[in-house]
C-alpha cells in the first residue's frame, strides 16, 4: 500500500505515532459518531455542533496535546460551527448513554482489527473469554462551581465500572455514573445484562455479591471474585485441603454453600496462604470460583486472580500517559466524557501494539517495550503531524476494512525503531534512610553539602 506523500516523512521518523492517528481515524470516524449519537441520545440533539466535533476536541485534550477544551476549540475554531460557550454547554450535558456506548463500538471495530492481525496476546486461559471488571473513581476538581467554592472538601465527580479484554489488551465496556458516593454494587445490572456463556469475570471483593454471582452462572458464565465475608451467608462442606504452591505461597481449597433468594449454589472457595503479608497486613486472599475442578485446579484458579492487576495497570498508564481526569471540568457528565474518551483513545494503543506483536513477536514486545515511551512519542509528534498532513491524507484510514486496516499497521510497524521505546526495568526500592526534624533551620545549602562529600572522597 502506498500512503499519502505527505505521511511518508512521520512514517520514517515516527511510524507508531501515523499508527495510532490512523487507527483513531478509524475507530471515531465522524460520521459513525454522529449516526451513534442520533440514535442513543435521549434529550440532546444536534443542532449547529456535532458530536463528532466534541470527541475531537476531547481528544485532543486527554491526550495532552491541547492544555484545556478552551485551547483546544480555539486550534479547531475554523472546523466548528458554535462559539466557545456552545461547546461548554454541550460538553457539560452529554449523557453516559452515549459515551458508554462510544467506548463499546470503539471496541468491537479496534478487536476486529487486532483479530485479523492476529496481534493478540497469547491466551492464558483457553476456552474462556476473559473479562476483568473493577471500578474507578474521578479525583477531586478544582472549586469551580459556585455551590463548591464555600467548602474545603474534594469535589467529587463520579465513577464508572471498567471491563478489560486482556487477551486484546483493550477496554471493552464502561458504565459511566454521575453520582461519585454511589456503591459500585448498585451499577452491576448492566454488567449482568453482559453475561454471555463461558465468560470467565473476574473481580474484587467489592463485587463479591450474590446476586452476581448467581446471574454469572445462571447465563453459563463463570468467575473468579474476591471472597467478602461479610457480603452474604455462606457454610463450609468438609475441611480445607491443601493444594499446591504458587509463586507467592500455598494454596488451600474447600467447598462451600451459598444462598441466595431461597436458591442454594456449591462453590470452591481457593485460599492463598501469602509468604508476606500485604501492605495492609492481610495473610490471606480468599476467592470463590464456578469453575469445574477438573478443568481448572486451585493453584491456577490463584494465578488468574492474579492477572486482575492487569486493569490496575490500564489506569496507571492513562494516568501518567494521558490526562484522563481532568481537574478544571466542573460538571459530572463533562469529565466522565473527558474519562471515556481517554478510554477510547487509550484502546489505540494496543490496536497499534497488536501491529508491532504481529511483526515482530508478542513475547519481545510485552517484554521490552514501554507503552509510556510510545504514548510520550505520540503526543510530541500529534501537533506538528496535524500541522504538516493535510486532512484529506486520513481519509484512506476512515474508510479501510478490518483486514485493511491491519495490513497497514503491519506495513508501518516494520518500521518502528524498538530500541528507542525500550523498557527501562529499575531494582527494588532502596528504604528512606531517617530523617531529622531540621528543627532550628528550615533550610541546607546543597552545595555546601557537595563540597563536603567532595573533601571526604579525596582525602588520603
């Protein structure tokens, strides 16, 4: 395939970043996210600003190449028919239907992508499709809403629920909530409406509920949650039996009984006895799983828990990647859109990365390349590649196929220089050595302090 002339030159110099741009272009096609928007919304409508216009400036904000939504329409004014008081009150009340749904499409079409690449990571659990849920909340914004600025108190601006595909490393699903004290409890329905046969979710305690575990089985789903000794009633069947040993420590098994609306469910109950004690001085981790014994033993059951920190680390990396909370956004529904367009661009990334496995082998780039490094590569060439491609040079992107598309990520990938993104992996942390008060002066003169490690040194 040959690319347009004017994307040549970012293609040699900084081919993942042309990647990224292009799978963008065709995840958020504009006019896909406008019909999206016409059939979801339910109180908005378009009038002079489209919703695919909204997502552009959004993006160019979590992503980090624009300070602020201010800034941002002011670099696409041209591009937008509305003043800058317009877009705010249209950002402001865009619902989580919406958004919701904007992160789900964005999925289905960036999976389709990845599958006919065949960039997948390699499946650590065959014969399930494995879905990771966890929530996230929004931190505290800035005070700027009249009602916030007679309180001290963070002001809180919601909460979702996140749904991680972690054999393709993308987001699947969101549900957006507005109300940030809200249990994460009370926002499972939609989550159970998911439920499909041989699903294998896995949770932490906050989700130990019965209810949810008995709709996962009822739908011929399965699942590995956190054991909450306080969420429902439970009885022990037998003795724990010991099972095995995991890199962190021995692994006991024992059934259980369940109730739950006058209906009684078996369960494993898998403990890991730890060799360390967590940070919060907790010995033991206890999981209830569906899964059949024969299929799946205790000591597996403990290691597939385990990969439920692969979604931890999805919020770590948009939280140092992008700007997926923004501070000054002062309504709910305009940072949980800010938040879910950090999700949907976040799932560029391993679209991308599904590329760079493809060619050059799922093992070295899992291993060796830094995501942070390649999302800091794409935000320094984003602005002058908008600057320098004319808009006409993604149009062939808007359009291509799955299968198309993948063979153009792959053609450019060959390209990627890996070494520039290597991971820089740092040895366990040193302990703070004990500090004084510094009680009676406030302040050292660095210097003064390097001339006299300096004399200590060079003394005979």
């Amino acid at each position: 395939m040959l690319f347009h002339d004017a994307l040549e030159r970012f293609i040699r110099r900084s081919p993942f970043t042309v990647m990224v741009r292009g799978v963008l272009e065709n995840l958020l096609r504009p006019e896909n996210l406008d019909a999206m928007f016409a059939e979801k919304a339910e109180g908005q409508y378009t009038r002079n600003i489209l919703f695919s216009s909204l997502v552009d400036l959004m993006g160019l904000v979590v992503c980090k190449v624009r300070p602020s939504m201010r800034t941002a329409y002011l670099a696409r004014k041209e591009r937008i028919v509305g003043t800058l008081k317009s877009v705010y009150e249209k950002v402001n009340n865009v619902e989580p239907v919406v958004i919701a749904e904007m992160v789900r499409r964005c999925y289905r079409d960036g999976a389709a992508v990845i599958d006919a690449m065949q960039g997948g990571l390699p499946n650590w659990a065959p014969g399930y499709n494995v879905r990771i849920l966890d929530g996230n909340k929004l931190t505290g914004t800035e005070h700027r809403l009249e009602e916030l600025r007679t309180t001290k108190q963070a002001a809180m601006l919601g909460q979702s629920l996140v749904v991680l595909d972690p054999i393709r490393g993308l987001v699947c699903d969101v549900i957006p909530c507005e109300d940030a004290h809200a249990q994460e409890r009370s926002l499972l329905s939609p989550i159970i409406d998911s439920v499909g046969e041989r699903d294998l979710w896995i949770a932490d305690r906050n989700f130990c509920v019965a209810r949810f575990l008995f709709s996962i089985a009822a739908k011929l789903g399965f699942f590995i949650v956190r054991h909450h000794g306080g969420s429902f009633g439970w009885k022990a069947v037998g003795k724990r039996q010991e099972s095995g040993r995991v890199e962190t420590g021995i692994v006991f098994e024992q059934t259980i009984h369940v109730e739950h609306e006058g209906k009684t469910k078996m369960l494993r109950r898998v403990t890991l006895v730890l060799d360390q004690a967590t940070k919060d001085g907790e010995t033991e981790i206890n999981m209830l799983t569906n899964l059949p014994e024969k299929e799946v033993d205790a000591c597996k059951v403990a290691q597939w828990y385990r990969q439920r920190w692969t979604l931890e680390g999805v919020f770590q990396d948009m939280t140092v990647s992008l700007k997926c909370e923004i501070n000054t956004m002062g309504y709910p529904k305009a940072a949980l859109f800010g938040f879910c367009t950090a999700l949907v661009v976040f799932n560029s990334l391993p679209v991308a990365k599904g590329a760079l496995r493809s060619v050059h082998g799922a093992e070295k780039i899992e291993e060796s390349v830094s995501d942070h490094l390649l999302a800091e590569d794409v935000a320094a060439v984003h602005e002058g590649m908008d600057i320098a491609v004319p808009e006409e040079a993604w149009q062939d992107f808007q359009t291509m196929s799955s299968r198309k598309l993948g063979e153009a990520l792959r053609q450019m990938a060959r390209g990627v220089d890996l070494v520039r993104f290597r991971k820089h992996k740092r040895g366990p942390k040193k302990p703070r050595p004990k500090r004084p008060s510094g009680k009676g002066s406030t302040h050292i003169s660095t210097a003064r302090i390097l001339n006299a490690r300096k004399a200590a040194t060079s003394t005979p």
